[in-house]
C-alpha cells in the first residue's frame, strides 16, 4: 500500500446543541457506547443572550451504538437522547460498578450527575440517571475524572474542578457517593483536574491562573506538592498515562502540549506548539505514545511522544490531523472497537486528496477566552447572535514541518476509531485512522524522508 497514514470520515451526526464533550466506554463488551454531551446557553428571540443573575444553560446527553453493517450503512445509531443542564465533560468509569459500565457527568448547575447503562426489554441499552451531588452554590462543574484509569476497582472516587476555583473529591461506597474533600486550588476557574493513575493519592489541577498544580491526598491540600507556571496561559487539559509511570500531558490556551515526568516537574520533558488553544488531550487506550489532542482553533491531532518520553528533547511530531470540522473543537475520544474492515483506499488509488496533513501553527483568531461559558459563548458572535468564521489558517513553512515518525518495516498497522465533536457548527464525527508501514521501502530512514514529502505535498492539496 502506498500511503502510511490516513484519517476518514465514517459519519457525521448533528447534535443540535453546541458539542463539546464525548467519550467511549471503556469497558469490555460496551466499546461500542459512545456517549456525547452539549451545551448551549439560552437566548432570547432577537438573538441576545438572556440576562440573569443565573444565566439559563440548557444541555443533552446522547448514546449511540456504534456497529460496522457494511459500506452503504452508517456505522452510527442513536440510542437515547436525555435533556440535562448544559454538560461540560463526560467520562465513563473505567470498571463496572454494579457490573455495569456507569458514566459521570459535570454540568453547568454544579451538579455532577451519574448515570448507569441498562438493559432493555427490545435487546437495546439505555442509561438511567442513578445518583448526584452537588458541588456548592453559583458554580459550574468544568471536569471530573476517575481514578480507575488503570482498571483499578478498588477505592473508586471521582475529582471534579469547578468555576470557583476548588477542586472536589467524592468517594463511592456501594451506590454513595461521599465528599472526601473540597479546597480552593486556583484563583480563578479551575478548569480541570485529574489522578494520577499510578498513584491516585496524587490529584493535578489546572486553572485560569495559568498555574498546574499537584496535590498530595495524604497530607492534605493546604499545601501543592507543587505549582508550576510553564504554560503562558490557563491550563484546560491533563491527562496521566495509563501505561507509562509518572508520565503526564498537559494542554493550554497558549496552544502547547507539554509532556511531564511526575517525578520532576520543575520542566516538561517536551514542548510541542499545535496551533489551537487545547481543551483535551486523551492517551490512546492501549498504545502508550499516542496522545490525540482537540485544539479548538487548529482541529484534531494525533501526535507521537515516544521519543520525549524517553528523554529526547525536541517537539513530539503529529502523525495525522483530522480537519474537517467547521468549528471550535472540544470533545475528542479514542475507541477500542476493534475495526476488522480493510482499511480504505489511499489518496493515489481512490484520486482523492489526502487529509492527513500537518498542524496549522499560526495565522487563526485568538480569542482571550475560549471556554464553555458566558464568555465563549458570545466571542465569536456579532450582534444578531451569529456565528463569525473565522480566516484561513496559512499553511506553515515546510522547512519547519517536523519529519513523521514511521513504525518499523516488520510492525502491525494500526487502526483506529475515534469520535470528535466541534461546538458552533455542533456536529459529532466518527473517523478512522490507519496508519502502517510503507511498502518498498529497504530503509526506516527512507521511509521518513518520504513522509515529510508526503507532509508537504498534503499541505499543498486542496
């Protein structure tokens, strides 16, 4: 086959409400749940947001199947709509609880809500609202995660930041949940936090303050373990690996993904500018070096941190860019469905362009704040409450593309479903990307240099 990495569009969905959130279930026998949450802040008839002391934020959550009926067939199927206060982030528990896969949801009342997945009498799944809690008064839930990142059973809990700064810790006992612990952890919102896999003692938090922050559940959040301001701007995502110890991602508004060791976190192990304020980083499920990232302003991409993990200075590369959302892009996911279809045809046997192509490094709208709020939701609108788009992005000088890595000659392809959603345009894609060794190639080193050919000739197809 002559093409070494390709992203296709298997179907896209529309949410009606503004999409930012989504996330496949991970555990056995589910991987094919997809649940996405909205958000969407209430307006007037002439278009102007409503003033309030408590502006209305109205959401949806959606389940889908996801199952493979053949090319004329979308993949996609609705399961079940449920209308909720707007939903800020979704995650499913990485182990059954109950023996059912169970998803947590932070939304815009402060309120985190969990739901369990049922079986129903005509062969279908559903989800049915099993418990919630509130996080305090006047404030948003912005992000929850679980500490089952590894398949841990054992203590579940769930951390969750808010729009007041704090960071919250529940704990699960049988169908209860119990807050263990509420502290102030940034001066302004604190837009995501996160466990350390490894050891879930240990809590990292972000927020508007441009500050990451570690805490130790052990000694008590009086103090951070420590506070780092390496990013020039609010912190929105964190991510731990599940597979490599003390290793960490963190993204930005400042439009950099930095790679951490937990144990030293005086500097990143790597620094890589992706073009786009990034909301959320996801390491792949099963494939320590891939982390997928959703760069609001510069699309959707896969990036290679193998080398930076293990120590190389320099920039992790991106192996392939999904580009064809029309809008801010929020929510992205990876899927463990196994896809045993042939991959699709390359650019030069279907005479389709190609759309892997490198990241977009400058030349878009900055927007000072581009978060799930107030705020966001009128920056990018003129005064009928329209969506303003925004100018071409210019493709960056190819003498600064950084060279793709290319598996070895003798390694397995890789293929892989994935899920993204875009907020303004408020659309749900499911894609593929495969990505394999090239054929005809006696060396890895010239492999690699016909990748950045490839690189190039795809940022100069339409």
């Amino acid at each position: 086959m002559a093409w070494k990495s390709r992203t296709r569009s298997l179907q896209v969905f529309d949410t009606e409400l503004s999409a930012d959130t989504v996330e496949w279930c991970p555990v056995p026998q589910w991987h094919h749940i997809l649940a996405c949450g909205t958000y969407q802040l209430q307006k007037s008839q002439d278009g102007a947001v409503e003033e309030s002391v408590t502006p209305s934020r109205i959401g949806r959550l959606y389940l889908f199947r996801f199952q493979q009926q053949g090319a004329l067939c979308p993949p996609l199927n609705e399961l079940q709509r449920i209308d909720t206060p707007a939903i800020l982030d979704v995650k499913w528990c990485h182990v059954p609880v109950s023996g059912r896969p169970l998803l947590g949801m932070a939304t815009a009342t402060g309120e985190l809500q969990f739901h369990s997945m049922q079986d129903k009498l005509d062969g279908r799944c559903s989800l049915d609202k099993v418990s919630s809690t509130e996080l305090g008064p006047e404030r948003l839930a912005l992000s929850l995660d679980w500490s089952t990142g590894r398949g841990e059973s054992s203590a579940i809990r769930v951390v969750s930041s808010d729009s007041k700064g704090c960071v919250n810790v529940l704990g699960l006992t049988e169908t209860t949940w119990t807050a263990l612990s509420q502290w102030k952890a940034h001066d302004f919102e604190a837009w995501i936090a996160a466990f350390s896999y490894w050891d879930t003692q240990i809590i990292y938090s972000g927020g508007d303050d441009c500050k990451l922050k570690g805490w130790d559940l052990r000694i008590g959040p009086s103090c951070p373990t420590f506070s780092s301001k390496s990013h020039s701007m609010g912190v929105c995502s964190i991510h731990s690996n599940p597979h490599r110890e003390h290793i960490l991602a963190t993204g930005s508004y400042d439009e950099h993904v930095l790679l951490w060791d937990g144990r030293n976190m005086r500097r990143p192990l790597s620094e890589s500018a992706v073009g786009g304020g990034v909301w959320r980083l996801k390491w792949h499920p099963t494939h320590e070096h891939l982390l997928l990232a959703a760069c609001m302003h510069n699309d959707f991409h896969i990036l290679h941190c193998q080398e930076a993990i293990e120590g190389s200075d320099g920039p992790c590369p991106i192996l392939a860019s999904y580009v064809l959302h029309n809008s801010l892009a929020y929510g992205a996911d990876w899927s463990q469905v196994c896809l045993d279809s042939p991959p699709p045809a390359s650019p030069q046997e279907s005479g389709e362009p190609s759309q892997a192509q490198p990241a977009q490094v400058g030349g878009h709208l900055r927007i000072q704040y581009e978060s799930p709020t107030a705020s966001f939701d009128t920056s990018l609108e003129d005064e009928m409450g329209r969506y303003i788009p925004e100018p071409p992005s210019p493709q960056p000088d190819p003498c600064s593309v950084v060279a793709t890595p290319t598996p070895a000659l003798d390694s397995p392809s890789i293929s892989c479903l994935l899920a993204s959603c875009s907020f303004y345009d408020h659309m749900l894609h499911v894609w593929r990307w495969d990505w394999c060794p090239k054929e005809g190639a006696t060396k890895v080193a010239g492999v690699q240099d016909q990748a950045t050919g490839d690189s190039a000739a795809a940022a100069a197809s339409p």
